[in-house]
C-alpha cells in the first residue's frame, strides 16, 4: 500500500502533509501499511470486519424501519496524535470541564453568573437540560459531571477546535477500546515497536470514580449500571461497561425504593446499591420527579438521592451545560470562574437568538451549519454547501419561528485521515471524542473515538449517519507513561450483543 497516489486534496490530512510525506508522529505507521504485500491490508480489513460481526458489535439507528442491527464500520488506518499536541488538548479539556462544573454547580445554587449577566438569563429558563427539580441540590463531592464526551474537530488552518460538550450520558467508549484490541490483534508488529499509551485502564478508572462518590459510611460501595434495556441503542455499550468494570447491569425494575435507600433486587434477596452509573436520560429516571409515564426509571430515586443515600452519575441536571446555545458562552463561561482564556477555542458560533446574528445567518445558509440545541447524532442539523434551496427555506422558516433552538457555524474543512476504499487509500473526514472522567481528580483517557464520514465528500461522522471509527494512537515521549504493547484481552462475549450510537 503505497502513498505516493494519495490526495490530500487542499486538506490538512492528519497523516501526511502538504509535501506529500508522513508527518513525523507517523512515519513509523506509514512505512510497516506500505511494506505489507499486495493485498494484504484489504485482507486485513477483511478480517476486522469478520471480528466485528463475531464480537456482536452492532448498532440500531432509530426510525430505520426493518430494524436491522448493523455493524459498526472500522477502517484500520489509525488517527496518530503526537505526545506534544495530546497534552494542550488533555489541559484544555481538563479545563473546560473544570469549568462546566462550577457552572453547573453555579446555575442549580446562586445564579451568579446570570446575574452579573455573563449568561443571559432567558438561555438557561428555556433550557430543555434545566431542571427545576435539581435547583439546590448538592451532588456527591460536589461533582456534577462525571463522565464527559467532548467532541473536537481540526479545522484547515490546522487549529483544533472543541464541536461540542457531551455531558448527560454520552456513549461510544465501547467502541474505543473494541477498536485498540482489533488493531493490536491485527498489526501486532507495530504495536511492538510503538510508543501508544494504553486505553485498556478506563474501566477500572470509571469504578474507581462511581466508588469514590459513594456515601461516607460505605466501605465496599456496591455499583448498578442502570440501562433502558435490551431494546435501546445502546445496549451493547451498557453490558460491556458493566462487564469490564465488574458491576451488575440493571434495569429499573431490578430496582426499589425501601426505608430511605436503593435496592437491588437478587436471587437470594435484596442488597443495598451505593452507586448508579445511570445511562437514563434524566426525563425517564425517577417518574414521581420527571415524566409521570416513565416506565424506565424507579419511583422516589430522587428522594433518595437528594438525602444523599444513593449517588447517581452523571448528575441529574447536568444536561443544561449540553445545550448549544449553552455551548456558544462557554468561552466566557471559562474566563467566569477560572479567570482564564481557553486552552481550547469554540468554533465560532452564531445565536439565532440574538437579532443581529438571526439576520445574518439567515441572509447566509448556504454556506452555514446550522444545528438544533438539543439534538444529537446528527440529526436536525442543516450543512449549507450540500443543502437544497427547499432545505434552506425550511431551515429558515425553523429558525424564525423558534430562534433560541438554533445556532449556526461557519462549514469548517474537516481535517482527514486515510482510509481504505476498495484497493486503496483515500481520505476521509474525521472528528475526535475523547472521554474524560471527573472524580477525585479530571482524567482524560488518552485518544479517544475517531469518528470517520465514509461517504465521500460527508462532513457527517455519527454512525446512525453513515460514519464509522478508527483506533486513536496517542504517542508517549515521557517515560513514566505506560506504553500498550501488551496482547489483546479477550473481548466481550458474542452473547451480549445489540447496538451503540456514539
């Protein structure tokens, strides 16, 4: 597999520069993909794919009317981060949730910064993430968000920008460390001879944050991951976390409410449970707290929680910092609390709530993107440049009727990486979750989920939209950092298959 034939097209590539050469970080990787013999790299990609199936790594997307699992798609060639840009990404993001937890803190307690006009105080009133029901509430160690996916993009100006916080119950962790036991199983050799520092650890780092908010008293805090069950999206993710961390998977009728604590229901009786690692949405957790005709969630949860005899993570509540339009005063947000300008810029953001930004966005759509507050997956989104006339008109008529459910961005040129196509390689747009975890101290596992936009010319990523994945190889230059060269762990058992969405 040879580069000399790649086009990187007026991009920034993440692998090879505008010289036509690896970039440093890489060169390693480039070499050992063009040694391999005719075929071999389709073979092997072959084979990933195979695993795939075996391994049950599937995915429903909502609304697909056979309701058919699908596959995940998984491209072999790896995003490469260097050890240099991996820390001011790991500090900008360590801040930014630092941040993102004083204000949430801040917004359930004093107001503060909406009073002093920071945050204007319509946005968080009609918030759909606010909930009245939190307002007070002192979470465990006065951790809001736990567990935090943020998506970042690198624009053409070789810049990386944060796309957007992912703070309820973001997903797709599976798929990372799924992804790193495919790619050391399939190119062992590089692995050897690689500095890649390890992804392996993050489940017992998750454990290790659910117990520490566990109540004072507890000693061997006992730990449920509640799910919606079998027939939600993300099913596949939930049983594999539980799995992996060694906890039990629940659902809420596995759950009650009893003299002031959570209880678990098992075969030989009830057992107290400490801590929920809850993948609800906070509509559906508690039905005398949230929506009445829940059937997902346990009755008097929240009672229990706000006693602090149970702790739930993430938060309930700490959906108001998911909004976009949230989103767009994180700048500011950051410079609040910490006094400090972000390590991490936003992409430049307009807010359709604001007069002068309505105007121009809706004077310029066919060169925005223009993305609804409170979606996900990449859905009621609009991308400009490939809209049709009639999308824009509905896009505009949306925005005129409800302007604070909408913000638009300039279309940034997605950087790419190289991915199999057929017999050879081309580039692809990608962007980068990487999953941070807030308890005694912010960690940032390093690398993350590289999402990849498969369709030619796609800047859409998710996987419900046509997008796939790529392991994330994040280089180590410092010797106290462990380095993954260890063989692959079994993976999860074929019988605990559905589907995820990241």
């Amino acid at each position: 597999m040879k580069f000399r034939d790649y086009d990187i097209n007026g991009y920034f590539d993440e692998m090879i520069g505008e010289d036509g050469l690896p970039r440093a970080p890489v060169r390693h990787l480039a070499r050992n993909l063009e040694a391999l013999p005719e075929g071999e790299l389709i073979r092997r990609q072959s084979s990933a794919d195979r695993a795939l199936v075996q391994m049950g790594i599937t995915f429903n997307v909502y609304g697909e009317s056979a309701g058919v699992e699908k596959t995940l798609p998984f491209d072999l060639v790896p995003r490469i981060i260097a050890a240099e840009e991996w820390r001011r990404i790991e500090l900008g993001l360590k801040q930014r949730i630092e941040a993102l937890n004083l204000f949430i803190d801040d917004i359930y307690h004093e107001q503060r910064i909406v009073r002093e006009g920071v945050v204007p105080t319509h946005v968080i009133g009609s918030s759909k993430g606010f909930r009245k029901q939190c307002v007070g509430m002192n979470p465990p160690r006065g951790v809001w968000c736990h567990i935090t996916g943020t998506d970042l993009v690198r624009h053409g100006d070789g810049e990386i920008y944060v796309l957007e916080d992912n703070l309820r119950c973001p997903s797709g962790v599976s798929y990372v460390l799924e992804n790193r036991h495919l790619m050391k199983s399939l190119f062992p050799e590089v692995f050897a001879a690689s500095n890649v520092r390890p992804v392996s650890n993050y489940p017992l780092r998750l454990r290790d944050v659910l117990e520490y908010l566990a109540p004072d008293h507890v000693t061997s805090p006992r730990v449920v991951l509640l799910t919606p069950g079998v027939f939600n999206s993300a099913y596949f993710e939930h049983s594999f976390l539980a799995q992996q961390m060694g906890i039990e998977l629940v659902e809420g009728s596995d759950l009650t409410v009893s003299d002031g604590c959570v209880w678990m229901r098992t075969t030989t009786g009830f057992e107290r449970v400490d801590v929920i690692y809850r993948r609800i949405d906070d509509d559906f957790l508690d039905p005398e707290a949230f929506r009445p005709d829940s059937m997902l969630g346990v009755p008097r949860l929240m009672e229990v929680y706000k006693a602090g005899n149970v702790a739930l993570a993430n938060a309930p509540g700490s959906g108001v910092a998911d909004d976009k339009v949230v989103y767009a005063y994180v700048p500011r947000i950051i410079k609040y609390y910490l006094d400090q300008e972000p390590i991490l810029p936003n992409v430049p953001t307009y807010i359709c709530d604001e007069e002068k930004d309505r105007a121009y966005v809706l004077e310029n759509l066919p060169q925005l993107v223009v993305k609804a507050a409170n979606e996900s997956g990449g859905y009621g989104m609009l991308i400009g440049p490939h809209a049709t006339k009639e999308q824009c008109a509905e896009f505009a008529r949306r925005i005129q009727t409800e302007p604070r459910n909408y913000i638009a961005q300039p279309t940034l040129a997605l950087s790419r990486v190289p991915t199999v196509v057929g017999d050879h390689l081309e580039g692809r747009h990608v962007d980068l979750r990487p999953y941070i975890l807030s308890g005694k101290d912010i960690f940032v596992m390093p690398g993350g989920l590289t999402r990849v936009a498969l369709k030619k010319g796609s800047l859409v990523v998710n996987s419900s939209q046509g997008g796939g994945s790529k392991d994330t190889w994040v280089l180590a230059d410092d010797p106290t950092h462990e380095i993954d060269r260890r063989a692959p762990a079994t993976s999860v058992s074929q019988t605990q298959r559905s589907g995820i969405t990241a």
